[in-house]
C-alpha cells in the first residue's frame, strides 16, 4: 500500500466552513463548504467538522487512508498549545471546545489546530504569494483585519496564541477610532471594509450632496467597501479621499512590521484586494516615503493569491509539519 | 588542554567600547572599556575592538585560548549576514566597515555580529531579566529607543537586518513628532529620554512660572531626563503629567508588541529605568488597560537587570550559539 500523501484542512467560519485536500506542494485537489450553525451548539460544530472533512477527501476522489495528516483552523479567542477554542465572538455560544482531540480521535490522525489568520498566512506562504519567501507578514482586510507573521516555516504563534493580533496594534494617539474589540486606535478601527464605509458614511454626513455616493444612500441602498472602491475609480472625489487615506493606514501597518519583524514581503488579503491595482500602488507609494531605505527597496509588498482558500490550504500545512517534522 | 569555555563580548558604541569575558552561564568575568574615538577613522576603530577585547580577556586573568568565541555589537545600519557596518550615524566617519571578518581573522575565532540593541536583548534575555523565558521583546530608553526581539533563543534579526527597530514603529497619525529619524509619529519621537526632555521644554514654554523645573531653566542648568523624573517625584504636576505621558506611550509600544510577538515579557532598559519602581508600575497600569486580557494577564512587564554591561553579555551569547549549534 502507499504511503498517505495528501493532507486534509479545515477553514471555520462564522457562517460556514470550507475543507479540503492538498498535495505536498500545497496544491489543492478541490474543496467543499458546509454551513457552520454555531448557533446549534457545538457538539454539532464539532461533528460537522469531521464531516466536512471527510465530504473533502471524497470530493478529492480518495479515501482517509491517502491522508497522512489533518489542520483545523478557526476564528475567535484559542489556546492553541491545547488546541481548544475559548471563547470565539463569530462563533456562539460554543465555549471552550476541545478541537483538536475531538478531531483526533474521530479520525484517528495527526491533528493541528490553528488561528484562522495564522492559517491563512501559512497558506499563502506555502502556496500562494509567499512561496519562496523566508517570511512573510499578512493583513486580511474584512469585517476586521487579521494577522499572520511566519518566519522560516514557523507560524509566530506567541506565548498566549496572541501572536500575530495586527489588527489591535495601536496606530493613532491623540484621536483615536474606537475600534469594535473596545480599544482606542487599532489598526482595524481605520482599515477593515468595516472601518472603510463607517468612515465614508461619515465623511457623507460631513459633506451633503458632495458625492456620487449620496445617490446610492437616497435610494436606500447599501455603502459598502466594494461601492466605495467603485466610486473612486469613477472619480468621486470624495471616495477618491477615503481610498486614499485607506492605502496609506495600511502602508503605516505595513512599515510597522517593516521595522518589527522584517519580512521578504508584506501580503494583503481578503475582499478589499478586490480593488485591485492601483489600490495596491497606492499602498506601495507610501510604504516607500515611510519606511527605512533598506527595507523599502528589499520588501515585496504584495498581494493574496490563494482566495478564500489560503485559510483551509495553511491549515492543511500545518498539519503536514507535523508529518515532515516527525 | 581543557576546552576553552569561556566567551568574549564586545559593544562598540559612540564614545566608547566596553569588552569582557562571560562563562558557560552569562556571568561576567570583568570588562574593560576604551575610548571609540570613531573619528580617527575606521581602521583605528577596528584595531581598538581587538585591543579591547583582549584587555578583557587579560582582565578575567585569562589568555586567548581560554576563549570559544567572540561576539561584537555595533550600532548602525548593517548588513548582519555579511557581518558589516554599513553607515552608522554614531561611528561618523565609518562605512562599509568589515568588524566580523576583521575580528575574526585577528582573533582566528568564530566571530558573531550583532545590532547593539538586539545584542542587548539577548544579554538580558540569556542573563537577566529574561532568565527562564522563551521569548522576550526589549526596548532600549536612551538618546534613542533601540528594540530587539528574542524568540527561543534566536535574536529577530530580520531579512534585512532591521528586525526590531522598535523605535521607528509608529505610533501616532494625526499629530505626529517629528523623529530623529525624519520619520513622522515614531515611539522614539515620544518615549527616548531625549524626548522626554523635549515634551518637558515644550510644556515649560507653554506654562510659564508653573513648574518646579523653571527654576532649573532660571539658573541656566540642564533640563535632564533625570531631572524630570526627580521633580515627577517631589510632586511637580507639570514634570508628573510629563512622567506619565512617557508611561502611556511606553505601554502602547508594549501592548503593540504583546499583539504582534506575544512574549512572555517586555524588558525596559536604559538611562531612563533609574526612575524606579514608580514608573514601572505606571506602565504597567496602562498595560492592563489596553492589552488583551490573556497577555494582559500573562505578560511580565519588567526592567532590565544587567545595566550597559547588557551588550558585550549578549554579544558574547550570541558567539556562544556559534560554538553551541556547531
């Protein structure tokens, strides 16, 4: 019989999550997505893990004997050294759930466990963007904004699975954002899709009439990134501004980790990418005017490229460190 | 012929080089320290570095062949792989200076290079506050705020070798001090003694007669970081508010770093930590306020232990990892 050589990975979300099978390259032989229902309690959530797992494997046309290791990756406050999610916001009313030994015995494999972000890192460092690189920084850029830091094949966990928590570094003294963890200042009061149309509809009621924007809020429709970003690139100049000051919140978050960690390359995530281009030469703009002359030649800064897959395809790297590293 | 079992380390700083031996331990033999005198050029500065350090060896009362390894700290921007200072402000007029290829080939002796502050972090780290950790994030409080980041027993260096160049992580948008650097809004614009002192100067122009400190200014002394603390402590509002503003902006830098590194503790070191346990307190204070609750929790926020004798320890450290990894 042959040795397993595929691994299995597991991306929970809030609404759903997404499992899938990669090979020892990283590349993904295809995906499914089942509903999460955290709501139904987690023994449910937990069962439904497996499954999705396993619907995965046999999407992948193999069987749990080609599979040599399993990762799990989910959001909210963890333990990872017991691989236990605590207390996770987007997923109530689970509390304290032992994921990784519930994995483990029901599929009798080498089981990781990981934060969502951390995973997603780990995956587009793998698979993605990152390939080749020795670290690498990412943001992801949604509701909230994420972060994973890996460096030489490791995932910066911290000491309190705390490590890597880049949407709660404090960028702004004086008159700070609330941000929705309760803080002053953080990076992703200013910068998540969240902060981007909180800051628009801000800047509408500052200014009637001034933006093409104002339409779309007259005919009750929602502002949201994507319709900001569009306006921008139509000319409004007032979406103009926002986008603007949006590049330049992520360059400082980016020159930030410039001087701390130092990475090959800096990579956003997540739907805002979605902008496109000349979003991203507007952040590489001012992470040259700001960052030290070394680093703002030497440093990639770049985008995503594995989707919303990077989160089950690191996941499912994880896992496989634990098989190549014994 | 016992095994040499003994470690050297040297801190090139702008006025002076401090050498000294250390054992198997981190526990310091004695030092010596002579003048840098940078301005008489490099090669003269590369002489005195394998002076000193065999001043050292002499003063441990022991020969070169007692000695494994060498370490040598520098400040400057480098180039670490390559073991060389590429053009330091503080060691004008020196460029492109050689120092591990230059020791090394004095001394015929494995010869580690290392930034100052992150040498600095890993004498801590390996001999003092740091003892028993696994990873530890320094800020250095002097003329400038210098940082280093240890993680299992390997210095942060970065890909670029400005990993930790925590005084240039930036802090603030809207109203950001000017940094020595250039740079707008950087920790060290805020929390180094010399701004200390300026944020003091400021205040005193605005409040004229207010302050205890006036009467400094009236007898033409000066205004000094010290100064500030003692009249903090005597119950001068005006240095007080100064005092704590330090503490706030020294717990936002710690708590970034609690959110990006996670590590067991955040060491304060330099001139400035003679401000006692009073000011500790208060940073830790804000601390608590601001940090997640698990690292707030976990995370010790302590002084540095080893004084300025911190840098040849760990540079000395640093060469020891070359004899101890092979």
């Amino acid at each position: 019989m042959a040795q397993p050589s595929f691994f299995a990975g597991l991306d929970v979300g809030g609404t759903s999550m997404k499992g899938g099978v990669v090979d020892d390259q990283g590349k993904s032989l295809g995906s499914v997505s089942l509903p999460t229902e955290a709501y139904r309690g987690q023994e449910l959530g937990l069962a439904r893990m497996v499954e999705t797992i396993r619907a995965a494997v046999a999407a992948a046309k193999l069987t749990m004997a080609d599979i040599a290791t399993v990762g799990v990756a989910t959001p909210g406050t963890m333990d990872l050294a017991a691989g236990v999610v605590l207390d996770p916001p987007n997923l109530k009313p689970w509390q304290n759930v032992p994921v990784r030994q519930y994995v483990h015995d029901a599929l009798q494999m080498p089981t990781a466990f990981q934060n969502d972000a951390n995973a997603a890192a780990f995956g587009e460092y793998w698979a993605g963007a990152g390939r080749g690189a020795n670290s690498m920084v990412l943001f992801t850029l949604g509701t909230g904004v994420g972060g994973g830091i890996v460096i030489g094949d490791k995932v910066l966990v911290g000491e309190h699975s705390h490590g890597a928590e880049l949407g709660h570094v404090r960028i702004e003294i004086t008159n700070p954002r609330q941000c929705g963890c309760g803080r002053m200042g953080c990076l992703e009061a200013y910068a998540s899709a969240t902060a981007v149309v909180k800051r628009t509809l801000e800047a509408l009621a500052a200014n009637p009439g001034q933006s093409s924007l104002h339409q779309l809020l007259n005919r009750d429709e929602e502002i949201t990134a994507r319709a900001i970003f569009n306006a921008a690139a139509a000319g409004d100049a007032l979406a103009g501004k926002i986008v603007e000051d949006t590049a330049y919140y992520l360059a400082i978050a980016a020159v930030n980790m410039m001087h701390t960690i130092d990475p090959n390359m800096v990579v956003f995530a997540g739907g805002m990418i979605a902008a496109g281009q000349p979003f991203l030469e507007r952040i590489r703009w001012h992470v040259k005017q700001m960052a030290f002359p070394i680093p703002a030649a030497a440093t990639k800064i770049c985008y995503a490229q594995l989707g919303n897959d990077a989160g089950f395809i690191g996941a499912a790297g994880c896992g496989r460190l634990l098989w190549k590293n014994g």
